[in-house]
C-alpha cells in the first residue's frame, strides 16, 4: 500500500494542475474531436456559437451535392463533401485553452468567410452541451487518475 509520503510524492503531480489537464485533454483528443464532427454532420451545428441555427442547401447544390459528394447527406449543410475536411480536423493545445482546426485547406476559405458568407467561421469548436459532455469526461478521467496514484501510491 506504501508510506503516506510514498503516496503524497504520486500525487503531487495534481500540483500542477493545468498541466496534468492538457495530457487528459491530449488523451481524449480522438472523443473531442469526434463530437465535433457529430455536431456538424448529424446535428447540423455550423457555428457553435449558435447552435440552434441550422443551415440548408439551396436546392441547386442538394442536386450538385447528390451528383458528386462522397456524403450525400443534404437535409442540412454539413461541410462534408469528400471528407477531407473532417479527416483533417485537429486539436490544439495551449496553456489555457484548446481549440480545433482542419489541415485541409478548404478550412481557410469556411473560416475567413469567403465561402459561406462567414457563416462557417465558427464551425469548428465544441457547443456547450459538448462542453459539458467533455467536462464530465475529463472529471470522471481526473478522478480515476487520482485514485489510482493515492491508492497505489
């Protein structure tokens, strides 16, 4: 079971508690980002910040989108053609915060406004149900690691 300084030594980690965060993030990363193609492909959020603005294809593109894309989905916009967008996403990882992004680079085109009008720019992100989602995950994660190094410790 190990000395109480054998387990206060393991669980001072927690000191530093923005860094042991970012690895929970880190570790989670495939989770956050699959919420966030969620949203967009099967609840239609194309701008976290309004979540409950859901955009449609104008019916020439539902045409086009049907002829072409790879996700023929059209009962809303879901910036999901080929996939590669979505393929692309990644996480970023900063001191205090984290945000998400593509590598494809039709995501500079969505994000700047010049295709879309600007109502893509905030596409990428988590709306705040997902944020209270991640926050239960993290906790539950936070406490499991906890009680792993007091306990073994």
């Amino acid at each position: 079971m190990g000395s109480l300084q054998q387990k206060y030594a393991k669980v001072r980690k927690y000191k530093n508690f923005p860094r042991v965060l970012n690895a929970l993030i880190k570790d989670n990363e495939l989770e956050i980002l699959a919420m966030n193609r969620d949203q967009m492909y099967e609840d239609g959020i194309v701008d976290v910040l309004r979540p409950t603005q859901i955009y449609d294809y104008k019916p020439s593109t539902i045409r086009q989108k049907k002829r072409r894309a790879k996700y023929k989905r059209t009962d809303h916009i879901t910036l999901r053609w080929t996939g590669s967008l979505y393929d692309k996403m990644k996480l970023v990882i900063q001191a205090a915060q984290f945000y998400i992004t593509s590598k494809d680079s039709k995501w500079s085109k969505f994000s700047s406004g010049e295709w879309g009008q600007g109502r893509f720019e905030n596409a990428l992100g988590l709306t705040p149900k997902n944020v209270g989602e991640l926050r239960q995950l993290l906790k539950s994660d936070l406490i499991v690691q906890f009680k792993d190094a007091w306990q073994n410790g």
